[in-house]
C-alpha cells in the first residue's frame, strides 16, 4: 500500500530516498517523510500530501546525513496528515511502516497504560514505542530491540528501522509484506519495491516471511526473527522502470488481479472476533434496533458489489435491503425514513453520482455508512460511519480488487449484523468467519491457473459479443463481467439472469456467441445446468466456470474453467476471478490499452 525506501552508504540520503519515493508515489500519495541521520541524531521531515510538499519543505529545511529511511503513505489508521505521515520518531528510534498492525488497540492501551504517549493515530507509532521500550528495557542492540518488539505484534508488515545511536546499521524486518534489499559497492538499499531502487542498482535480495535484515554500509546480514542466518544470493533484475511499477506485470490490471490475495487478507486484518463468533468493525457501532431497511447505493462496478451485498445482508441479518443505482437513486424522489441506514459504496469516494445520494439519505434523516478504499476521501467524510476495505491504491481504471475487498467487506458487516439481530447462530457466523479466513489462499489458486484464460481469450476473443450468466448471488458477477469485457475490450457484452435466458436473449444465441455461465455447485446449480442445456442445444458457445470436481460440467460445455469450492455465499469472490482474467486476456489479445481505456477515468467526480 504505501511506499518505503532506505539508504546507508556514502552518498547523500536525502535526494536517494527522494528519488525512490517519487517511483513509488503511485502507491500512495496522501503524505510522505524522511528520517535522515547526521551529528548524533537523525531529523525527521514529514509532509501532508502529495511528494512534492515534501520536497519544498526539504529545500527550506534540507536533512543532510548519509543514512536514511523514507516513505510515501495511504492511510489506512489514522487520516492522512503531517503527523500521521512517517517517520514515527519516539526518543532515537524513527520507523516507516506498511502494512497493517492487527493488534493494535491492544497495543495501544498496553502502551499507554505504562505511560507511553502517543502523538499521531497511526498504528505504525506502537512499533516505535514498542522498540523503544526494549531498549529502556536492556535490549543491546537494534536488531534485537527490534526482534523484542515484533514478538508482541501481529498483523502483516514490512518496517524500516533507524536508531540514533547507531547509525551505521538500518534493521528491516518483513512479514507478509513486500521488502527487497539493494546491494551496492559500499553502500545498500531497502525498499518496499524493486522500483525505488533500480536506478542505483540492478543486484536485488528478496526478502521472504519473518526475516530482518541488518544493512551496514560495506555488508549486510539476514536472519529470522529467532536470529538464525539465512543465505540468500542477489538476484540481477533487468526490468525497465515501467515494467518495475507493475512488479514486472504489462499493466496495473494484471498487477492488480494477483494482488487480490493480499489485499483480501487487509480487508481482514484485525477484524475477525473469532473468540465470539463475530466481527469488530473498527469502533462502527451500528444500533440495528433503530434500523428498519438497509439501502444501498453506488455506481459501476461498486454497484455490482452492493446487489451481492444485498443477498449477504437479507440471508445472516433478515434486515430487508433495498439497492439503487446512485445516479437513480438521487433524482426519483425516494422514500427516505429516519430508520434508513444507507450504505454507500465507492472505491475512489469520490464518485459525484454516489456524493449525491449520500447527501439526498443524510438530508432525509438517514443515517449513512460508507465502504470505500481511499481513507478521508468524500463520501467517508459526509458519513456517519466508514468502513475502509485497504485494498490499497487501485490504478487500472477495471476495478478488480477493490471488488474483491468490497465483497469481503460486506461479507464481514453481514455477520456484524447478523449477530447483532440474532438471525446468525454462533456456528454459522464462525463457519463463515473461517471460509473467508481460507479464500485468499483459494483466491491465489484461481488466480494462478490463469494460463487457461488466455487460452480461452485467443479463442473467442474476435466475437462480436458476449453474454454472461448466472442465477442468485453469482448474477451480479454476470453483470460485471459483462461491465469488465465491455470496459476494456470494447466488445459488446450483456450480464443476465440465467432464469431470465428464455424472455429474451435466448433469440441472440447462435454459433458466433460465447456464453459464459457461472455454475458452481450450490442450490441453483440444477437450475443453471439446464440453462446451460438450452444455450448449448441452440449452437452457443458455452465457457462454464465450475467447481473443482464437477465431473459433468464437461460434457455440457465447451470449456470448463474450475474454481475451487466454497461456501455458496463466498462463491461470488472466487467466481470473479476468472471473469477479471478473461476480459483483461481478450483485451490484451486485442491491443486496447487495458489500463486507461477509452472515455473512461478512474474517477467520476462530474455527473
Ligand atoms: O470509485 P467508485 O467505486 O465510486 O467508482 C464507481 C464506478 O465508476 C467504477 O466502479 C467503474 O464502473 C469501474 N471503472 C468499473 O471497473
């Protein structure tokens, strides 16, 4: 999500970290800072907004030293400003974060409580306190204060360490986090991505979970967090800078689609409640005896996650749920109750279609919640509540795993809500809970067998149409694959109701149409089967995404892409996936520029 660089070595710090931020900017841009040591201590320099804000500060207060660590942010704890940027300085220790601290109201309290005092809303400051207090606390040397600190945290980070009393050593320590090292002649390198650092140099370490890195300027040393040594050869990374932006991907959209995993496993942290079967949704605390009806509003792809939104929320809380396209929502005059909660989904929170039913619900007396990725954006704001979803900075204009996490978001404040009513017994809610505990993993599988779409794209990818369908909650995935091909391929394509094929489009269908169906194992599968049948009998090409076992799906269909079984709730975060890998092959193979597709922005701010 954010960005990180470090450098110790000869050379001026400053305009290195500078230039490695700059290469990451496009990962998260709402603040950025320095901590670079000179003459016994290291200064601190920290910027609300874009890199550039900081680079002016650092001309009118310049940060000379040769050792330094940087970082660029996207806030997910704390709303973007100067001193919740990064570095987080307490007493000589300064440390950048990404990532997310799971445990940290915990933490929090547990600091406080023995005096410590905080200074940002950031999760990052509980890493500095936390080292801080191992070296109050006899720790020798900064590798093992850091060491002591991680022991007590938990969560998914990359951390770069940087002690005022020794400055000839950085500590870097990753865990389910991104964290490379660069090796230089007599001067090293740590960063988030490859890409801040390819300009100095090409001989790059990877780091893997649960190891730290010791960087001196003429060596370095790796070891797990028990300390044992690791060895690890350089690797020679011939990548462009371009291509080192999208982690050697050809477009932020492929990048984004194998993010997916990761960025699902954000949108969790910290918020399962295992030991009572529920969710924590980061303080919101929605009273559902005041709620009569739940609707929801969003443009887009944001709007195909609301219509499965409504299908979790109806089935775990039985609270009727209403969804509304924003833009319609806004000018129909609807009926707004003071026992309305509206639920406004956006990505961006910026969409002026979504701000405008915000602001018509509020006015009516509703209360308003808002799920969007971009911390402090809009929508938020006007909110009565927030719910982030840390997909991290989505640029591909086909919104892919803002989505997922979308999803996954709603899937947690269902059970919320659920538990909350009561209409969620305790063994369904934490059968659920550990579903979506295990879809990242299956989501990676899904995502790894993407080889069999291209295929598929190369095949069908010159028609002139495409359908797509599925029956229950897997219909709102037909209507945005239908958006996700239509997007970036330019191809004509239609999402239905497997059970609405025969009032009509079943008149499109010939030997020229693919029709993709979605039919997984569940209780419509019968049902979407025979769907299938009609399609096949009238020569359409049927592509079926299906589960994983499902030995008849192949005599039926033309291609047969498996996914791997799931809860029938959970299936629309799986069933995506393909639909993502085939509209983004079809438009590869048709030379369209996939990440800025024609008249289309990333952000609909006008109506
Ligand atoms: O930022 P938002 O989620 O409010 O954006 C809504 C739509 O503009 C957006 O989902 C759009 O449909 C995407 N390009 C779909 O991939």
């Amino acid at each position: 999500m954010c960005g990180i660089v470090g450098y110790i070595g000869p050379r001026q710090a400053t305009p290195i970290l500078v230039n490695g931020l700059r290469r990451l900017e496009y990962r998260g841009y709402d603040s950025a800072g320095v901590s670079v040591w000179q003459d016994g201590k290291s200064r601190v320099v920290r910027c609300q907004g874009k890199l550039q804000g900081l680079v002016e500060k650092l001309e009118k207060e310049p940060a000379p030293g040769c050792v330094g660590i940087g970082h660029t942010r996207w806030a997910t704890h704390g709303r973007p400003s100067d001193t919740n940027a990064h570095p987080h300085k307490v007493g000589r220790v300064s440390v950048v974060h990404n990532g997310i601290i799971e445990n940290h109201l915990k933490l929090r309290q547990e600091l406080e409580s023995a005096g410590a005092k905080f200074s940002s809303e950031t999760d990052t400051e509980i890493v500095s306190h936390l080292i801080h207090q191992e070296f109050e606390t006899g720790a020798k040397n900064l590798t093992d204060a850091v060491l002591g600190a991680l022991k007590k945290v938990k969560g998914a980070y990359a951390i770069v360490v940087l002690d005022d009393n020794a400055p000839d050593t950085i500590v870097a320590a990753k865990n389910a986090s991104p964290m490379v090292i660069g090796i230089g002649e007599g001067e090293h390198y740590v960063a988030s991505d490859v890409t801040a650092i390819l300009s100095e140099t090409q001989e790059i370490i990877f780091t893997e979970e649960g190891e730290i890195v010791t960087l001196r300027k003429d060596g370095y040393s790796l070891t797990d967090l028990d300390g044992k040594e690791i060895e690890r050869a350089p690797q020679t990374i011939r990548w462009t800078a371009a291509q080192a932006e999208k982690d050697g991907y050809r477009h932020y959209m492929a990048k984004e689609i194998h993010e997916q995993p990761r960025a699902v496993v954000d949108t969790l942290a910290g918020r399962i409640d295992l030991e009572h079967d529920n969710v924590t949704l980061d303080g919101i605390e929605v009273d559902v005896s005041n709620i009569k009806r739940i609707v929801m509003v969003a443009c887009g792809t944001s709007y195909h996650s609301s219509l499965v939104g409504k299908f979790l929320i109806e089935d775990m809380s039985r609270i009727p749920v209403e969804v509304d396209l924003a833009s319609e929502y806004r000018y129909r005059n609807p009926v707004i109750r003071k026992t309305d909660l509206v639920i406004a989904i956006s990505q961006s929170g910026e969409t002026a279609d979504t701000m405008g039913a915000v602001q018509l619900a509020k006015a009516g007396g509703a209360k308003v919640l808002a799920i969007s990725n971009v911390l402090e954006s809009s929508i938020p704001r006007l909110a009565d509540y927030a719910f982030y979803t840390h997909a991290g900075p989505e640029i591909g204009v086909a919104s892919t795993k803002a989505f997922t996490t979308q999803l996954v978001s709603l899937a947690l404040l269902a059970i919320h809500l659920g538990r909350q009513t009561g209409e969620l017994a305790p063994e369904r809610a934490r059968k659920i809970l550990a579903e979506l505990v295990s879809l990242p993993n299956k989501m990676a599988d899904v995502i790894e067998h993407g080889a069999q779409l291209q295929i598929i794209a190369r095949r069908y990818g010159k028609a002139k149409g495409f359908l797509f369908m599925g029956r229950g909650n897997l219909y709102p995935i037909a209507l945005e694959g239908a958006l996700k091909l239509k997007e970036i391929s330019y191809i004509h394509a239609e999402g239905y109701s497997a059970g609405e094929m025969k009032h009509g489009p079943i008149a499109l269908i010939d030997e020229n149409l693919p029709v993709v169906v979605l039919v997984p194992q569940g209780p419509l599968y019968d049902k979407v089967v025979s769907n299938l049948t009609e399609v096949r009998a009238r020569e359409g090409k049927v592509i079926a995404i299906a589960t994983r076992g499902d030995n008849d799906i192949g005599a039926i269909a033309d291609e047969v892409v498996m996914i791997p079984d799931t809860l029938p709730e959970l299936q629309p975060i799986l069933a995506v996936l393909p639909l993502q890998q085939l509209s983004y092959y079809v438009a590869d193979y048709l030379g369209t520029d996939i990440d800025q597709p024609r008249n289309l922005a990333k952000s609909v701010t006008v109506e």
